[in-house]
C-alpha cells in the first residue's frame, strides 16, 4: 500500500483502485436511484400546467403514474448501490488496516520502543474509521451533485437557456468557502488529532500505572494529568467544532439567498413576459436551483470530514513512510540452524546517544554452549541478546551466525530456530493450548503435553475446569506470574530450537515458583545453544561459561567456581547477593 503524506488524495484514489470496477457500478446505481431529484420537477412542471389548462385529466394521471414508477425505482437501486459500495469502503478499511499491520511487523524494535502502542492503536482505529467515513459520506454527495447538475444543466438548457448564467453563481461561491475554510481546517485537524493521541498515550500510562499510584496514594495526581491532557482536546475540538459551525451558516445562508433570488427571478420573468416560461416552469427551475444549491451546500458542508480523513491518511502515512524498518528482503534466508554464535570486535551505539552500549565485544559460542551473561544494569547484556536477535545491528564489527555474516542473512528465517523467553512473558486473550502452540499449525496433543510436562507446567492444566482449552484472560491476568512463565517455556520447548535466549526469565519470580521455572529451564536448555541473562546469580551457576560485562565490555570469563577463585568482579557481585 502507497500511502504518502504529501499527496493524500492521491494515495486515497490509488486503495480505490482495485475496487474501480465496483466503484463504477456503485455511481450508475447511485445516479439512477437518485434519478427522481432532477426527473421529478419536470413532471411537476408538467402536472402544473396540465392542471393550469384544466382539460386533460388522462394526461394528468398518466404523467403521476409515470412519476411514481420513477420513485419506485429508488428502492431496490439504492439497495444495491448499498451492497456494492459498502463493500468497497469496508475493504479499503480493511486493506489499510492489514497493510499497517504487516508495516508495524517490519518496523525495527527500536521504532516500537519510541512509539506508543496507545498511539498505533489510535491510528489503526480512528484513522482508519475516519478514511472510511470520508469516502462513505462523500462520494454519495459528489454522485448527487454530479447527477443534478447534469440533468439540470441539459433541461434548463432546452427550456430556459438564459437561466444557466444563474446556476454559475455556484460554482465561484462555492469555491470561495472551499478555499477559505481548506488550510484554517487542516491546521485545526492536524492539532486535534495530536492531542487526541497525547491523550491516548496518557490514558495508557494510567492504566499500566495504576497499582504504583494506589499504592503510593498518587490517584488525584494520575487524574489531574489525564485531566490535564483531556482539557486539551476539549479546547481543540471546541475551535473546531466553531470553524465547522460558522463554515456550515455561511454556506447554508448564501445558498439559500441564491435559490430564493432564483424563484424571485422566475417569477418576475414569467410576470413581465420578458423571457417565454409558463408557471410549470417558474417551480421548474427554482426546484432545480435549489437542489442544486442544496447538493452543492452538502458537498461544501462535507469540507470538515473531507479535511479530518485526509488528516488520519497523513496519519497513517506516517507509519507508513517511517525510514525505520529491519532490512531483511534480499538477504540470504537460512534453512537450518546448528546455534555457533561468533562476535568479532562487535560495537554498537544507540541512534541520538554518545554513549557506547557495547565496546569491542569478542567471544565465540559453540553449539549447545550454555552462556550465562552477568552484570550491573547498562553493562550491555540485553543489548547483547538484541543483537543475536538481529533486532538491532552492529555499529561495527561482525556478528556470525553458522560462520555467516547475519548482517548478510534474512534475521526472520534465522528466528524460526530461536526462541525467546523474557522476564515477564505476555500472553494473549486465548486458550493456554492457543497460547502454548502460537504460530505452529497441525500440533498433536501429545506434543503439547510433552511440552506443558517438561515445563511444569501439566498441573497448572490439570487444576483447571476447561484444562488446556481454559482461556487465559487479557495478558494472561487470570494466571500468575510464574504460571505465565511455565507457559511461556512450553510455548519455546514446542518449537525445538537451537538457540535459545533467556532474558532475567526468573528475576520477578518468588523462591517457589523460581524452582520450578529453573527446573523447567534446565529441560529446556539441553542440548541447545543457550544465551542466559541473569540477575541472580544463583541461577547461572551450571552455565559452561559466565560472561562478566561492565560499560559494555567483557572483563572476565569462566565457570561459577573459577570465577570465585580468581576474586574479581564476579566474586565481588556474589558476595554482595550472598551476605
């Protein structure tokens, strides 16, 4: 999907294009349902002189009968125009929101840890709802006014030529409140919609920080700050809401004047004689000038809507146009995995930081090689998984996966043979089966009890009514934390994978369920490479190695008991959690 924030209209015009057949359709039985708007006046006019001579009563119940049969055709043409441009709008909804969603998947880790997710949620939402409210509210008027101005303009131009210069009185009004309203109500779009996303972005962090400020009594000051930010939007949506309302008088006024100076005019004509029009044709032409003034209103009226989706599609773009991606494509993808991991003279630096997160980082894996990487915070040891991941790359240096280079390898088809486990694992609204078997397809039962028993995790199935069909909760929130961690194992023993990567998995965990989930982790570490950051250091003392890393460098490495013996960094951090 293009979707550029310089050329909405255009980008909008190309999601259409795949519908352009339905669109088509959808605008024939839109202007023949609404045919009636400019048929019926001239039946009227028809009727009225007919009635006005007095004498052709079979006439007069011909030219209603007629009439009737052209109303009748407005409901089953409505219902299909209905149908098929429903369709359209909904699909373009829907390819939007697909497409935003598959973006978000290939934005970097580091543009989803500057945006937040409030704020994409916002954008998948009300953007999207508002382009489709945009093209479900415009496109019947424009096919309305299209339709009347045609027809108006052909019969005018037989009966009343001289009455065509009265209808170009539109068009330059028109164009004028356009013109005048189009950058006053960009600007305000631009600035509610900012500060409907602030609020949303507020809103979020209330609800996540809700047991630290109950806890501290801070309540009246996490209402103020959302207040705070909801005044905001309530002054933006006011100047809004006014720009529209004096925007809707204006054009509502002015056309109305001009169809009642129309009637005036007609009237004076046929009263004077100085143009040949009967009084069928006075009501003709002042039902014409006002529909038309009345449809031209509407599709003016349509400016503050016109101007709010064009507003979500520079919003959505830009996701769309964000430079931030993961390069992946035309890279090498990997087939299989044997897990030997190599950092040659690897540095890395976050975007917009002097400090250096890793500095010259060498060490070399083998496969099925427990590592065990330990230190205080900011030494680098997350940044060291991340990099394995291939969610960040290297500042220089070269990190080898297999012997490849992975700044030459398609990072997607390597994490098919990783699997990850993180300090605390977030399930979705799903089954504990849904959750454990996430992304696979065809798993047998037997599989998943291997899993869910090698993990620990069959009692927690087995206490339950509904077993592993049971439904989790929002995030998992009707499980505990380590019954969401034992989870979360099985969800990785399931996939078999060769490399595995344990980021503090057992950190926020009581003594208990720390036994268990170790239990579980020693299953789940065998015969694979295993990248383990640790806190406690209890939980890493059967590692092969431990890595000590400070400032982003390795200052010593070696077994749990070498490391004691030679008195350095990693016996002073022992001591210090075992006093």
């Amino acid at each position: 999907m293009e979707v550029r924030a310089a050329a909405p209209v255009r980008s909008l015009f190309a999601m259409l294009r795949p519908y352009r057949g339905r669109v088509i359709a959808a605008a024939f039985f839109h202007v023949l349902k609404d045919a009636p708007l400019w048929v019926i006046p001239v039946f009227t006019a028809m009727i009225i002189d007919t009635v006005v001579a007095g004498d052709d009563i079979p006439r007069l119940m011909i030219l209603v009968a007629a009439a009737s049969l052209v109303l009748l055709q407005n409901y089953p043409n409505h219902l299909i125009y209905v149908r098929l441009y429903s369709r359209v709008y909904r699909s373009v909804g829907a390819d939007i929101r697909n497409a935003l969603t598959e973006r978000l998947q290939g934005l970097s880790i580091g543009y989803h840890s500057r945006r937040s997710a409030s704020i994409i949620q916002t954008k998948m939402v009300r953007d999207v709802e508002n382009i489709e409210l945009l093209m479900q509210q415009v496109f019947p008027v424009v096919a309305v006014a299209g339709s009347i101005l045609i027809g108006s303009i052909a019969v005018t131009a037989v009966q009343a030529p001289a009455f065509l210069l009265v209808y170009a009185l539109t068009v330059p009004i028109a164009a004028g409140l356009v013109a005048g309203m189009r950058t006053r109500a960009a600007r305000r779009n631009e600035r509610f919609r900012a500060e409907v996303e602030q609020l949303s972005s507020t809103v979020s962090e209330m609800a996540s920080l809700i047991p630290i400020t109950r806890a501290h009594g801070l309540e009246r000051t996490a209402t103020e700050r959302v207040s705070a930010t909801a005044q905001r939007v309530k002054t933006a949506g006011m100047a809004l809401d006014r720009l529209n309302g004096r925007f809707e008088t204006t054009s509502w006024v002015a056309f109305n004047i001009l169809s009642m100076l129309c009637l005036g005019f007609a009237g004076y004509a046929a009263m004077s004689g100085i143009l040949p029009i009967s009084p069928g044709q006075v009501v003709l032409l002042s039902t014409y000038f006002a529909t038309l003034t009345t449809a031209v209103s509407q599709l003016v009226g349509l400016t503050p809507v016109l101007s709010k989706g064009l507003e979500s599609m520079k919003s959505i773009a830009e996701i769309v146009e964000d430079p931030d991606i993961e390069r992946n494509d035309g890279k090498r993808g990997v087939d299989s995995v044997s897990g030997t991991i190599r950092f040659e003279g690897v540095t890395y630096s976050f975007p917009d930081d002097d400090r250096v997160a890793l500095d010259g980082l060498d060490l070399e894996i083998e496969p099925g090689e427990t590592i065990a990487f330990v230190g205080p915070s900011g030494s680098g040891k997350s940044t060291t998984l991340n990099l394995v991941l291939g969610f960040i790359r290297p500042t220089t240096g070269r990190l080898l996966i297999d012997g490849a280079d992975a700044e030459t390898l398609d990072m997607r088809t390597v994490r098919r043979f990783m699997s990850v486990v993180p300090q605390e694992s977030v399930l979705f609204e799903g089954s504990i089966r849904d959750n454990v078997t996430f992304g696979l397809v065809d798993v047998t039962d037997e599989r998943v009890e291997a899993a869910l028993r090698d993990a620990q995790a069959m009692e927690i199935v087995e206490n339950l009514p509904d077993g592993w069909h049971t439904r989790v909760g929002p995030r998992g929130a009707r499980l505990s934390g380590g019954q969401r961690q034992r989870l979360a194992i099985a969800r990785a023993l399931i996939r078999d994978p060769r490399i595995l990567l344990l980021d503090e998995a057992t950190s926020a965990l009581d003594s208990t369920s720390e036994a268990q989930i170790q239990t579980a982790l020693a299953v789940l570490r065998r015969g694979r490479t295993s990248l383990v950051v640790a806190h406690r250091l209890s939980t890493v003392r059967d590692a092969d190695r431990i890595v000590v890393m400070e400032r982003g460098r390795i200052v010593e490495i070696g077994t749990h008991g070498r490391l004691l013996a030679d008195g350095g960094s990693y016996a002073r951090l022992h001591a210090a959690q075992t006093r």
